[in-house]
C-alpha cells in the first residue's frame, strides 16, 4: 500500500507551515496561515484580482 503525498486529516497548517519553509517563501505567507491577518488593500487587490467597487466590503 502506497503512502499518500497528503497529510492526515487535521494537520494541513502544519504542512502547510513545513511546505513554506522548505520552500523559502515569503514570511508573510506563514503568517497567513499561522495567524488571522487582515490584508491590506494592494494584498486584497492581488488576492481577489479587481478592486471591489467603493464602499463594498467582503464579510468574513
């Protein structure tokens, strides 16, 4: 039986955290899924491509 390239169900942010460290990438991509981050305009902009019109909010 072959392993699977997954991680056990409940562990995918410490896969995650392990995979983006192994992979250089940028803190505040870590921080991401480590912490709650509010994003910044320019990230919301580059996360969900066009800016929302003026005065449209996404909810969480």
């Amino acid at each position: 039986m072959r392993s699977s390239p997954h991680p056990p169900h409940g562990f995918y942010p410490a896969y995650t955290l392990r995979r983006l460290a192994a992979s250089n990438a940028p803190e505040g991509w870590a921080a991401m899924v480590r912490d709650v981050v509010e994003l910044d305009q320019a990230s919301a902009t580059r996360m969900y491509g066009d800016a929302l019109p003026p005065g449209l909010t996404l909810l969480r």
